[in-house]
C-alpha cells in the first residue's frame, strides 16, 4: 500500500503545476468525481480528469490555500479557501484512493451558497459543450 502521504503529496504538486500528466498518473481507470453542482456522479479517469482540470481553471489563483488536512489510511480530507471575483470561497475535497494510491474518489463541497453559483456560473461556461 503507498503511503497516505505519497498520495496527498502528489495531489498538492499537481495543485501546485497544473500539470495534467501528473493528474493523469495520479488517478485511477476507475476514478469518480463527485461535483458539488453536477447532481451525478461523473464515472471514469478521463472525466474525472476533465472536471479536476476545470476547477483547477476555476478555483487555484494566487488566494488558493488549503488550511486543513485530515488524513486517514486510504482518504484525506482538505479543507481549502480562495477567492474568486471578490466571493470568498469556502470548501473541502474529500479524496480516496487504492492500495496503489491512485485517486478512486475525488468529491467537492462548497460554501457558501454565493460561492456555488458563481463557480456553476464559470464551471459551466468552461466545460460546455462547443457547437
């Protein structure tokens, strides 16, 4: 089994390049993203993918920080805080991994309910579909 910390440790230099290689090796076939405005789960690494790159667009800025961490066996969570177009957004990704320590579940929660309409707002205009 990787070690709690080898996972999260890779999840923070992904955070930190924005490198979508290395978010590709971190995640598993299997991987699920949990969104905190998509109402179903998203199944699979090249969605879950997707949406990760997208928050990353939507949420890392130079306020970005995780403040918190609580980190088991096998799942982390991290509390973040940012903000965005003067919201300040307030949220916690809760994240699983394999005995391989590659993500299996990535979920998101958000707060306040300012801060989930603005990031639905630039959510869905960065991942609609293009005509």
């Amino acid at each position: 089994m990787t070690a709690p910390t080898s996972t999260i440790a890779r999840w923070h230099e992904v955070v930190r390049t924005g490198d979508a290689g290395a978010l590709a090796a971190l995640l598993a076939d299997d991987a699920v993203f949990h969104s905190p405005i998509v109402h179903a789960p998203q199944l699979g690494k090249a969605l879950t993918q997707m949406y990760l790159m997208g928050a990353f667009h939507v949420f890392v800025n130079d306020t970005f920080r995780y403040v918190r961490e609580v980190v088991g066996a096998r799942d982390a969570a991290l509390e973040f805080e940012c903000t965005i177009d003067g919201i300040h957004v307030n949220g916690v990704d809760l994240i699983a991994w394999n005995d391989d320590g590659l993500i299996v579940s990535f979920k998101v929660m958000v707060r306040p309910l300012k801060a989930i309409e603005l990031i639905h707002q630039k959510m869905r205009a960065l991942l609609a579909p293009r005509p």
